[in-house]
C-alpha cells in the first residue's frame, strides 16, 4: 500500500493552501474517503501521525486527522434498486444482474484543514 | 481558522495525467497501461506483442519496476524502444513518473505506447496516467479468487487478458467462472482468454490492440 505517499500528497495540497494564505501551522485536517477509493483509513491514520512527529514545526499541538468514511452506493439501471455493493460491485441483489452503476464511494478528497498563526 | 479545500487528493497526478493525455493525442500515440500481479506474464506478452507488430507499428514499452533494467532489456531485444522506470520500491507508476520518462522517447515516432506497471494488483488501479486504455493481466495459476479479491482493480480496467490457458488442464481453473466474475464487477470489461508462451488467443489481443490503435488515429 502507498499510504505514506498519498499523505505526502495531501500534506502538500494542505501546505500550498496555507502558505498562499500566509498560514503558518496547520491543525486538523479533514479528509473524505471512500469505501471503494482504494485508500485505507487506518493506514492514512498512521502516515499522519509519522509526518507530524517528523515534522513538528508545521503543525499545532493538537492536530490531527478527521476521516469521514463515504459509504459505496450503487444504483441499478434496470430496476432502480439502491444498493451497497459487496465485492460484485455490479450485481443487483433484486435483479440478479449485473447491471448496477456506482453512484458513491469513488471520493478521496481533502475537505478542509484548520489553520492558526499562533 | 477552517479552510475549505474539496480537493481530489490525487490531484497534482490527475494534472500530470491531463499533460500525458494531450501529448499522446496531438502525437496520435495509442497508450495501453498494462496491470497485473508480480508473475502474470506481462513482459513475456510484451515480448510476443513487440515480435509480431513491430513490422507494422512502431511501439515504445515504459517499464516500471521496483529495481533493475532487466524488463526494459527483454523489450529491447524484440527490437522496441524501451525505458526503465525504477521506483525504488514504490507500488505503483503516477503520471508524473510517465511524464518524466516521455523526454526519452520522440512520440511522434511512436505509434503504441505500452506501460508496464509495477506488478501490483491493488495500489496501479487509482492512478490515471494519461492512457488511452488499462487492461488487466491475470493467469490461470492465480486462481479464481483474484477477479472477486482485487474488484477495485477489475472494476477500473476495460479488458483483461487471461494468461497461461496452457496450465488450465493441470490447475482448477474456470474460464467460465472468471468470466461471470468480471461480468459481475464490471460488465462493460471484456476476458480474452490467451497463452503467450503457446502463442494461443494472441491474435485476439493483436487485433484488439489493432481497433484501439485505428480509433485512436481517426479521432
């Protein structure tokens, strides 16, 4: 997994922001991930803590990461059931076809992030 | 003070992507992103697929692997032009690793682009770098499972070439079985069932690779 990769990404995103804002220290961050995004929570959990302990000056005391988990959602095209999809992420449990087309559960964004100057 | 981003966290690949996609189009470049597990096959394909369209196409391999030139120098023994892409233990190839490798080929003078990425069937899916088409690789020896397993790799790829149907009657293996399996993940991808050791099913793929080349010039 590239957990620490995509946390170098996001922590990037978050600093560009901040230093074109003129923030100096960021605090929590918040983060939309999806069920199907590829992306593991746990493990963004761990890659952060490791970035901020590696570099403390950039962050407040108490930052720290929110993931806001984004459930998958699938609609079936023939028979309009919404569903969860399991691994058979197409195959309508009303229908039995597989004819579902995901609807939620692809996002991986940064939501927001707390800044301060102190 | 709380600032509002929105931003897809994999932005700046998805920018690179975009920078790819341009240049492929304006240098009209068929780019296939080939993924698989470690000992799917994908080189040994890339071989067979080198040897027989070399003669009407000029192809160029970016090979991406953890470590060494070994992938890239069996592509150039068929007699394409190939760059290594080491990653130094990274998962996968993003878009600006491709972006990076493009300075070493003149694209004009390419007609099929073919990445191989990292053998890896989890961390390539997530990363768009700018091809015209992913497909997948998996063989018979991995089992059945993986289609069901890995269906966030399968549900991003438009083909997936089935690999060593010359083990199937020494393996429990079913064609059948995986073809309903990807149907049910992703109904719009397509399972070629092929050999590139025997050569079996390969000219399926050569004219897949033949109708995505011509889509591509005439668009």
């Amino acid at each position: 997994m590239h957990e620490m990769s995509l946390m170098g990404d996001i922590l990037q995103l978050v600093q560009e922001d901040s230093s074109q804002k003129g923030i100096e220290k960021i605090g929590k961050v918040e983060l939309i991930v999806g069920e199907i995004s590829n992306a593991m929570p746990d493990a963004l959990r761990m890659a952060f803590d490791l970035f901020r302990e590696q570099n403390l000056h950039l962050f407040t005391e108490n930052a720290e990461l929110i993931i806001h988990l984004e459930e998958a959602e699938a609609e079936c095209i023939l028979c309009g059931t919404q569903y969860r999809p399991s691994q058979k992420i197409a195959l309508c449990p009303n229908c039995q076809v597989p004819s579902g087309k995901v609807l939620k559960g692809e996002t991986f964004q940064v939501l927001s992030y707390e800044g301060s100057n102190e | 003070m709380k600032v509002t981003l929105r931003t897809d966290v994999l932005t700046n690949n998805n920018k690179a992507a975009e920078f790819n996609r341009e240049l492929f189009e304006s240098t009209r470049t068929l780019v296939v992103n080939l993924m698989s597990s470690p000992g799917a096959g994908k080189t040994t394909l890339l071989e067979e697929t080198v040897r027989a369209l070399t003669e009407k196409y000029r192809i160029g391999v970016i090979e991406g692997d953890l470590a060494t030139e070994m992938d890239a120098d069996r592509i150039r023994a068929m007699g394409a032009k190939a760059v290594q892409i080491n990653t130094h233990g990274g998962c996968h190839l993003d878009a600006r690793m491709v972006a990076a490798s493009l300075a070493e080929f003149d694209l004009e003078e390419i007609d099929i682009l073919f990445i191989e990425n990292v053998g890896n069937l989890v961390c390539p899916s997530g990363y768009d770098l700018g091809q015209n088409h992913k497909v997948a690789v998996l063989s018979v020896p991995e089992g059945n499972d993986k289609i069901p397993k890995y269906s966030q790799m399968f549900m991003r790829t438009e083909l997936v070439l089935l690999n060593k149907i010359d083990l199937l009657p020494y393996l429990d293996f079913s064609v059948e079985e995986a073809r309903k399996d990807l149907s049910e993940i992703n109904p719009q991808s397509e399972l070629l069932p092929l050999s590139a050791r025997t050569r079996e099913g390969l000219h399926e793929w050569f004219s897949w690779i033949e109708g995505a080349y011509l889509k591509c010039v005439q668009q």
